[in-house]
C-alpha cells in the first residue's frame, strides 16, 4: 500500500514492531517507532536501537510524559522527534494543555482542535 502514495517522501508511517521498522527501511519508508518499542525496562537498548536503524521519529501517549520525563528528554538529546497522541482523552488535557507544558520535550501531537493557533 505504501507503496501507491503519491507522496511517498512525506509519509512516516508508525510501526510496532522492530521488523516492521526494518521493512519500512528498506521500502524507502521513514518509520516512527511506537510506544511498545520504546517503553520497555531496558531504555538504553531502545535509544541504541533507534540510533542504529536511523529511526527520527516516536510517538506515545501523553498520559506517558509524567513518568518518563528523562527518558523523553534522552530521545529529544538523540534528535528523536517525539509526537504525542491521547490529547483530549482525559479533562483538561487538550491542545493548549499539551502546547503549554509539554511542547519543551515533545515536538507534536495528534489534534483534533486546532484553536490554539488562533
């Protein structure tokens, strides 16, 4: 399927498993590792891994952030650009919630309600 989008170098495609990574390489597909690739007890192996297979891109929960604030900043300090997804899921944590406490660890997020650039 990748395979027919016209727009095959804009696509980053989230994965869930390492040799889904390693497939997506190899069809020229940028990958975005998942957060049951990255939030596992061995996190320096996770951020080795990444770096080796030249993954740019991971994406988790924001209902992650709190507990893992240094394992999110090593991603940042290894140039993995992180995106959050959850937002608007629990009360108060909307759009402008995740813009004005997250956005110095995280470089996106999946909205919904794009007001906050207004």
């Amino acid at each position: 399927m990748a395979n027919a989008f016209d727009f095959k170098e804009r696509l980053i495609m989230e994965l869930f498993s390492w040799e889904a990574i390693d497939e997506a390489i190899k069809l020229g597909i940028t990958p975005m590792a998942s957060e049951n690739l990255l939030f596992v007890p061995d996190k320096k192996e996770v951020i080795k891994l990444l770096k080796e297979k030249n993954v740019k891109f991971a994406c988790f929960s924001v209902r992650l952030i709190e507990n893992n604030k240094n394992f999110i900043d090593e991603l940042r300090e290894n140039d993995i650009k992180c995106y959050v997804f959850h937002v608007n899921f629990d009360d108060g944590i909307d759009e402008n919630y995740v813009f004005n406490n997250y956005f110095t660890q995280i470089f996106g997020m999946y909205a919904d309600n794009l007001d906050l650039l207004q």
